[in-house]
C-alpha cells in the first residue's frame, strides 16, 4: 500500500516542537518579512507565513512598499533591518518587480538572518559541504526532512530531480549529494528525460509543467517528493480551479511506494523550515 506522505502533519509537529523550544529560549525571535507590491499570491503566502510565526511565538515585522520602489530605496529597507537587533531573521518575498535585480537585494541581507539560504555565500558554503552553522533554502530542506521523518533512507539511491532553479532545484541536489545519493538533475534541454525519471529511487519534482510525470515515467516503488504547484480549471470548486502538482498523482500514486500530495506535501514544509531557521538564528545572534 502506498504512503502519502503528509506534509501538514509533519509541519505541524515541527511547529509544536519549535514552540516548546522557544518558550524556553529566554528571548523572543523575530522575523521582518518584505513585501514588493501587489500580488495577490505573495499576499497570500505572507499571510500563512505570519499566522505560522504567531502560532509558535516568533514576532513577526512585516513592510508593505509599493512595486514602484527603486532597487537602492529596497536595499535601504534591507539593511534597516539588518541593524535591527529585534529581528533575527529576514524574509524578502519573491518575486519581485522587474525593474529589480533579485540578487543584488537577497545579498544585502546579512548571513546570520538569512533564513530563507538565498546568499551567494550560503549556497557557496551548500556546494562546498561546509555545513556546520549553514542555512539552506526552506523548500529544499523541506523535502529531506519528509524523507527523514518517514524514515526514508537517501544514501546509495538514485535521485533524479526535475528542475534546476537556484531556489529549489540546484540546492535540493547538493542535498542530496550531501547524503550520499547518486544525483542526476534533469531540464528542459535534458534529452529522454523520462529515461532518467524512470530509474529514479526517490523523483523530486521541481519544474512547473502541470502533471508532466505519469505512471508509466516512473519506477515501480518509487518515492515521489512533488514541489510543483500549477492550477487546473475544476467547476466543481468554488473558485474555479484546484491545484496539482508536477505529478499525475492519482495515476501516479498506486505505482509508487510513497508519495506527496498537492496541496498539503511539500508546501507546509517550507514555512516550517522558515520558522526553524529564524529560531536558530536567534540562538546564534544570542551567543
């Protein structure tokens, strides 16, 4: 029978954990989240992100600027909040507007808040394995920690990832890398890409095509860690629409050994990896 692997309730007891340690801690973290603009998908994730940091008693110091503000007025934004000692982790929601460099901003935070692992530095210090005191993107992290809380073992498999970004897929590779999995990373210019995902021991999916893996591009057994979310039309919800995954998950799930659902995977590891990571920096800005 094949385990769906619940995101929710793993984020949940993460978020039960953290609250119990930081009630203990003896200083109350704090988290200043940036918001550019007007998306109502940024607006939205802000929102869980700030009801996740009450719930485990993280303070939460959100700026609202318009989508017009100027690259050098942001990165002022930035460092105000590098120098504030009340806020010992930084989240800069993305994407930004156009007219902004993404890189140029996330590099102005300074590496102990940098919660979400965006520094050049911090992947840097991923790729180079220098571990130790090293925060690495949310999303990535999410995934290993589901494997490790079901106690699915990376060392020795193949892991085939689909997707190279530098939020997700690149750093989820190096991950893997780390735990000894043998790593291939398909993208759009992979040749037969289905030959790689069909030999695949643990298939993450990070590339943005609406349920592009069916069953019959996977491997018997299988484990499937699906970070795609895309919205499909669907009259019978309220909305209009519902979301999916990277995967075909219903004729994907019987096929493999397990498998994460969207919504309700990967997606609520992401912010409980946040809120881990603002909890640690504190630790070390207290030291």
């Amino acid at each position: 029978m094949t385990t769906i692997i619940n995101g929710r309730e793993i984020s949940k007891r993460i978020k039960n954990e953290l609250k119990e340690e930081i009630k203990s801690l003896g200083l109350v973290p704090g988290l200043g989240i940036i918001l550019v603009g007007d998306r109502n998908d940024s607006q939205t994730y802000v929102r869980m992100k700030k009801k996740a940091c009450e719930l485990v008693g993280i303070v939460n110091y959100d700026v609202h600027l318009p989508d017009t503000i100027s690259e050098r007025d942001l990165i002022e934004e930035v460092k105000k909040m590098n120098n504030n000692n009340n806020m010992h982790g930084i989240l800069i929601q993305l994407p930004l507007p156009k007219h902004i460099n993404e890189a140029n901003v996330l590099n102005q935070v300074s590496l102990i808040k940098d919660v979400d692992g965006f520094h050049v530095s911090n992947i840097g210090k991923l790729a180079l394995k220098r571990l130790d005191n090293l925060l690495t993107p949310c999303t990535p992290e999410g995934c290993i920690e589901l494997l490790d809380r079901y106690n699915i073992d990376i060392q020795g498999k193949n892991a085939v990832v689909v997707g190279r970004s530098n939020i997700v897929g690149i750093p989820l590779s190096l991950l893997l890398l780390h735990r000894n999995a043998t790593v291939t990373i398909c993208h759009s210019k992979t040749i037969d890409i289905f030959e790689h995902t069909k030999r695949a021991d643990l298939l993450f999916l990070a590339c943005g095509q609406t349920q592009f893996i069916k069953k019959e591009s996977i491997k018997e057994g299988c484990v499937i860690i699906d970070v795609g979310i895309n919205s499909i039309d669907d009259s019978t919800k309220k909305n209009g629409y519902r979301l999916v995954g990277d995967c075909d998950y219903h004729d994907c799930k019987d096929k493999a050994f397990a498998i994460t659902p969207v919504p309700g995977g990967v997606g609520p590891m992401t912010i409980a990896m946040l809120l881990k990571h603002t909890m640690q920096a504190c630790k070390k800005q207290m030291v």
